[in-house]
C-alpha cells in the first residue's frame, strides 16, 4: 500500500521538487497552504505537473493531489498520514508548528535554516523532527508554454535531497545521511550556494530582470557573482574545514545552475524578504562578518549587499527597506536598521565601498 505524505507549504519544494523525492507511485500528496486560491485550484484539478531539467531537456511528472487544506483544516487526518514535510519558509514554522503539538509522526523540516527543527520540536514535544536539504534549485513557476497546458506547473532541477538518516524509515529517493556529511552539505549549501544565489537575485532585481538566469547573462553582475563565490570557497575551506576539491565543484555546480536557461527561477522568490537575509547570522551579512573575521575581504560580496539596501518590490514583506535606505544616511541606515555598529569591519567596509560598489551596480545593463 502507499504511504501518505502530507507537506506544508505547495510552492517550490514542497510542490515541484518533492514529487521527485518521494514518487507518488509510492506515496500519495497532500498539502496544506495559506494561498486560498492555490488550495483551491488544487482541489478542482485533482493533480498537477512537475517538470524536472535534466540533460538539457524537461521531464514530465503528474502528481495526483490527494487532499489540498488551508492551514488548520489538516487535523482530522493528521493522524492518517505517515509523514510530514515542512516547506512554508522559515518566517512562517511557528505558526505552523502550534498547529502540530501533539503530533508525533516524523516531521522532515525542509527549511533554509538548520535550527528549525529544534524549534519544532520544542513547540511540538515531536522528537521526531529532522533536517532535510533539498540541493537543488526549484522555481514556483514555469515557462509559459507550460502553464498553458497546466496553470500549475511548476520547474525544478534534477538535485540530491540530503536528510537526516534518523528519518529513513519513510524511505523514498532521499539520500539519508549522518549528521557530519550533513552539517558538511548544509555549509555548503549556506555559503556556496545561498549567499551568491540571493546576491545574483538582487542584482537582476537592480536590472529589472524576472529570472535569475537573466541576470547570469550580463557579465558584469556574473563577475560579481563568481567574485562573491570565490570568497564563499575560501570562507567554507579557511573556516570550517571543508575539502577544497568539494568546495570548488560545489562552486561549479551552483555557477552552472544560476544559468541554467530551463529553470525559470523568478528573481521575486528568491530576493524576497530582503531584511531576513541581511539579518546578523544570515547569508548576506553574516557570511561577510564570518569572511572578515578570518582574514577574507568580502569585496565582491558587499556588493551583492548593497544590491539588496535597494530592492524595489511593492508586494513584498520587506518593501519598505526602499524607504529606509532613502530615508538614512549611509551610516545611520547600517547602524540602526541593519544593527552593524561603527565600530565593527563590516560597517567600516560597506562605507569605505558605499561609492565603489554604487558605482559598479549603476555600471550594470
């Protein structure tokens, strides 16, 4: 018989690269999700098509939806499931997670944050809870050709999922691993592929471009995004002891998925919520405070920075980081809002190139 998987969030991973993990001739889906009309439409339709690239070409999965819920309506058949999947972004587990108390089916927390699960857990007194890391890239969206023959289709890359080998007894594709190789990819993933992936989205923002791919295509915005993978290299290698030789394929590998043309990855989802990733321990701010405290200059990283102090997007949670940036100056903006005092490297940094960096990101076309 198949198993049951019930997966929060139907955006990018939960809905387009899940399927691809765990087959639903294995494990029938259900999701649960905030967007009314997204559950919605996943009712009315029954299934929906994930499309993975490989090989420079597009493979068609149809995914036969058993059951779509607005967050809280799941409860009656929580305990009919044989799993969970968290990917509702980090800002959003803890509501999810007082949903849960009680539960103590396996929860596999797909997160962009290694804490999350121990939050989980002790929101929920669920022990249950692991780390997953999707190495892939997945967009919520695809081409229109696409859509138009299914409005929910949705683009994913051919990746590896790395999860927590406590959890193996769901089974599926997922490649169950322990806790050092873990903590090796999430490293990896977090600097190598995280930092330079949101500097590339800030920069096509800055251009007004709508994927990621299309920002890799101006050479002026790869070179800072190949600079700032370079620094990421020697940061992950200095710092926390990573293999050179994986390091600098896990560089490659992400340089060739920023431009892969078949993706789609819209520049919106993966520069949303800028004031997050700029946050002190965060991938844009924390990974340059970690740079300068072993003796690497983050030249190229601050930036991809400065990109993010200017993203214009009305709709989204942190729109007015525009109005701050505008409102402050240089040094009030970083002391204040981004909680970088005077006297630390980063601040003295970011000054010292305010103009340098202004500069080369109005050199940008």
């Amino acid at each position: 018989m198949k198993k049951t998987i019930l997966v929060y969030g139907a955006g990018a991973i939960g809905r387009g690269y899940l399927p691809w993990v765990f087959s639903p001739d294995e494990f029938d889906f259900m999701f649960v999700d905030r967007n009314p009309d997204l559950v919605e439409s996943l009712r009315r339709r029954g299934s929906y098509t994930t499309f993975r690239t490989k090989d420079g070409k597009y493979e068609k999965q149809q995914v036969p939806v058993a059951g779509a819920f607005l967050l809280g309506e799941e409860k009656s058949i929580l305990q009919k499931t044989n799993a969970l999947c968290l990917a509702v972004g980090p800002r959003n587990v803890v509501d999810v997670a007082h949903q849960l108390s009680g539960v103590s089916l396996p929860i596999i927390a797909f997160e962009n944050d290694s804490s999350v699960p121990e939050i989980v857990s002790s929101i929920t007194g669920n022990k249950r809870v692991y780390f997953g890391i999707p190495d892939v890239i997945t967009s919520n969206t695809a081409p229109e050709q696409l859509l138009r023959h299914d409005p929910l289709s949705i683009v994913t890359e051919d990746g590896t999922c790395f999860v927590d080998n406590r959890a193996g007894d769901i089974g599926g594709q997922a490649n169950y691993i322990d806790v050092n190789e873990l903590n090796k990819q999430w490293i990896a993933k977090l600097y190598i592929h995280n930092t330079p992936h949101c500097v590339t989205a800030y920069l096509g923002a800055l251009m007004g471009k709508k994927y990621v791919h299309e920002a890799m295509a101006v050479e002026g915005a790869a070179r800072i995004v190949r600079g700032t993978m370079e620094e990421m290299v020697r940061l992950v290698t200095e710092h926390f002891g990573v293999e050179l030789t994986f390091a600098r394929w896990y560089a490659d590998k992400e340089l060739s998925r920023f431009a892969n043309h078949l993706l789609f990855d819209p520049v919106s989802r993966v520069a949303r919520e800028p004031f997050r990733k700029l946050a002190p321990a965060e991938r844009l701010i924390g990974a340059a405070n970690l740079a300068l405290s072993r003796g690497i200059l983050p030249k190229h990283l601050s930036a991809g920075i400065m990109a993010a102090f200017f993203y214009n997007e009305g709709r989204d949670a942190d729109a007015h980081i525009r109005h701050l940036i505008g409102a402050l100056s240089p040094n009030h903006f970083l002391e204040i809002i981004l909680k970088l005092p005077p006297s630390t490297a980063l601040h003295n940094l970011l000054l010292e190139e305010w103009g340098a960096n202004s500069n080369r990101l109005a050199s940008l076309s």
